[in-house]
C-alpha cells in the first residue's frame, strides 16, 4: 500500500528490502541531505528494516540519529529535539505483526501532507537516484534519550502538577500491547508518582491480542483493572499515538472520549478553538461549546487536523481514534501527553474515572459499508448522488460527504483500499445511528 504518507505491507511479500530501499532513497533525496530521526516500533522485522532504512540515508548523503524501539511521539520530539530535516518512524500502526511500514515527517516533525507526499512519490517513481561517494556518505549516531528527553517536555507543562498527581496515590494499568510504548508510558507514569501495573509490556512485537484498541480487543485489561483495585487502564496501539482508557470499574471510555476529555482539561486552562476529523464524536463540539469555543472539523488524516488547527488556531486537536494532538509538545497524536492530561484531569477535579465519564455528552456511532458492485455505480458517482440527494443539508464535501441532523450525522467516505463506501453515522444510541444511516442508504438506493 502506497500512498503520500508512506509505504505499508506484509514483510516479505509486498513490503520488500527493495521497496524500503527505493522509498527511503526517494525520501532523502526530497530532504536533500541533512538529518534525519529514525525509530521504530518494536515489530520481529523492525531491526532489519531499521538496518535498511539508515544505511540507505546514508548512501544519499543523510546524517542519522537512531533513537531505537520508541513510541511515534516520540520520534517527533526527536526531530524538534535535534532540529533534524526529518524523520522515519517504521510501524505499521495497529495493523497485525506480519505488517511494517514507514511513516514520513518533515522538519517540523509533521506528518508530509498531500503535496510532499506526491513529491516524494514522484522521486521513487522516477527511479533515478544519486548514491553518494564513500567520502560524503551521512554519519549514524545513537540517542539513547529520546524517551526521557519526550518525557521531560511531557512534565515542563504548565498544567500538568506533578506534585498534585503524586499526592492522588493512583494506581494505573498498562496494557502497551508489547509495542513501543511498553517502556515509554510505563516510565512516564512513574514520573508522575503514579503506581504502575503492567500487563503486556515486554517491547517484543509479539502481540497478545489484535493490537488495535478496539472494545472487542480490550477484555483483557478490563477485568484486569477491576480485580487489581486500579484507577484507571491506559491502552496503547504498536507505536503509542492512540489511547484508550477504561474507568475503576473495568468500563471503557470509548475512543472517542479520549481526545474529549483531553479538550476538557486544555480548555480549562487557555482559550482557543479545537480541531478533529469529520468522523469523529459530535461530543466534541459540545464539550468545546462548554467553553464558547468552536471544534472545526477536517478529512479524515492526522496532518489534515493539524492543518485545520494551524489555520484556525486551535490550541487542541485529535482524532476519534483516541489521538489527542497537543501542540504545546508537536504537531500530532500522542498517547503519553494524553495520559498526563487524563490524570490531572481527575487530579484536580478529584474525581473517579467513572463519574468524570458520566458527565460527559454521550453518542454511540454506528459503523458500514455499502459495496460498490451491489449498485453498479463507482465511488465518486455515489458520493455525487449523495450530495444532490440531500443538497438542503448542506452536506460538507471536504471529505466524502457528510451530512448532519438535529439527532445525528452520516458520513460517507470512499475506501482507498477497496471498492467500497464506508458508512459512519452518530446519534444518542447505537440503534438511534444505525437506523439513521440505514435511512439514508435506503434513499440511496432507490
């Protein structure tokens, strides 16, 4: 799978030393030289594609400073550490551990957006790459403190009182789903004071359970907090820039209650607007209502909700996916900056997970997909329809095609992947979302 932000595949069959050479080539050779960060998440494969991708860098005359297994985060930080011209994260997120991919940054430890993607793109289409002599070659150094150096920004945060923390007494479980955050987050928290219990935590790329932080793949840690009385379970994904929560009880937030409460604490303490996706939770407008501000919304991609927030000056952002984005640390998700801000969230209001959690507006959503081949018509032509359909709704065409109602929304979305539509609809109740969605699709059809 190839697109603007990287290279992604099964190692060893799509995902090939070759594809890593050319894509990495093509990189350096956009950076023009310079320095580039590189991490990994800790996948079987990751140490030969790291090997791959630095003596790469360095035949196109790029400087490398490896920081080894840590979180995307924190490679980011690594590039704002190191003024670096860019850096290489190789995860393939939440996807199984047969999966490896490269993510891309650029200087300003952004993700590449659109247009430096397709620039990249056409370097490795063209396939003429300039290898450099023996005597210009890039050099290859080590940070063995990346982490600590992500942590140490993490506690300069003016709202975050790691005394006040401290003083709580919590106790906190950990379910890193042996990625990259398996050393980071648990480290972090001790920074904090926090007790730590950890569950899945050895960085071996082995992963117990479908590592994407979904509630059917979360059982584990749910029981696991109630029966060792924890105030809170913090779940990451491979590569630690999603988070997902679950309360004292063994219930889990949801998703997209991460970024929300994330909002709740920043908005308490600066004034701006707030930013996330088209398809993440409507509770995110209301909770930045609660403090006069406006949510913008943008398509669906973490360097398009930093771009929206850029533009509108939000001062927090993130994605439904349990990516808070807080660029008072860098520009993208992080699920170490969104654990400190959960716990002096509950810290300072003195509250359990569960009752914040109740206070919160409460949507459940509602997620299908319509197969093109059953209606004969392709992507685009369906999302046109879509839009005429329903043009009196002022439907939002930024991506796909959104519609929004006094008891919900419907976004539409086309695959990139497959030949498919994705369907995802919001309301006060799961069968409330589904039926609406179902409306609509009905109208579609007919």
């Amino acid at each position: 799978m190839i697109s603007v932000s990287g290279i992604r595949g099964i190692f060893g069959s799509h995902l090939t030393p070759q594809n890593l050479v050319n894509f990495t080539s093509a990189y350096g050779i956009w950076l023009d030289g310079g320095t580039v960060v590189v991490g990994r998440d800790s996948r079987v494969t990751g140490q030969i594609c790291e090997d791959i991708v630095c003596a790469t860098l360095q035949s196109v005359g790029c400087d490398v400073i490896k920081i080894g297994i840590a979180p995307t985060p924190t490679v980011a930080m690594g590039v704002l550490k190191h003024n670096a011209d860019g850096g290489i994260i190789l995860t393939a997120s939440h996807n199984p551990a047969q999966w490896n991919a490269l993510k891309l940054l650029n200087s300003k430890s952004e993700f590449l957006d659109a247009g430096q993607g397709r620039e990249v793109l056409a370097i490795a289409d063209e396939g003429k790459f300039s290898y450099k002599p023996y005597n210009e070659i890039g050099s290859v150094t080590e940070d063995e403190n990346a982490i600590d150096s992500h942590i140490e920004e993490i506690l300069k945060l003016p709202y975050i009182d790691r005394k006040l923390i401290q003083r709580k007494n919590f106790t906190v479980a950990v379910d890193a789903v042996n990625g990259a955050g398996s050393i980071a987050l648990p480290q972090m928290l001790e920074a904090l004071g926090v007790n730590v219990k950890k569950i899945n935590c050895e960085p071996n790329g082995i992963f117990p359970h479908n590592p994407e932080p979904l509630p059917e793949n979360l059982t584990e840690i749910c029981e696991f907090v109630k029966t060792n009385d924890c105030n809170l379970g913090v779940v990451t994904d491979p590569d630690g820039d999603r988070l997902a929560l679950v309360d004292e009880n063994g219930r889990l937030f949801g998703e997209e209650y991460t970024q929300v409460a994330a909002f709740d604490l920043l908005l308490s303490k600066k004034t701006g607007n707030t930013a996330t996706n088209l398809s993440s939770s409507r509770a995110a407008d209301d909770i930045s209502k609660k403090y006069g501000q406006t949510c913008y919304r943008s398509a669906v991609g973490e360097i398009n909700v930093v771009k929206v927030m850029q533009e509108k000056s939000a001062v927090i952002g993130g994605e439904g996916n349990g990516g808070v984005i807080n660029t008072d640390l860098h520009p993208g998700r992080d699920a170490l900056v969104g654990t400190a801000m959960i716990l002096q969230l509950l810290a300072e209001r003195n509250i359990k997970a569960s009752d914040y959690r109740d206070t919160l507006p409460h949507y459940e959503m509602s997620k299908q997909k319509i197969e093109l081949s059953e209606l004969g018509m392709d992507a685009d032509d369906l999302l046109k329809k879509v839009e005429q359909t329903f043009a009196e709704q002022n439907p939002n065409t930024v991506d796909g095609v959104k519609l929004d109602f006094n008891e919900g929304w419907v976004h539409f979305r086309k695959s990139n992947t497959e030949p498919i539509i994705r369907v995802y609809s919001e309301a006060q109740t799961k069968q409330e979302a589904e039926e609406l969605a179902d409306k609509i699709i009905s109208i579609i059809r007919s």
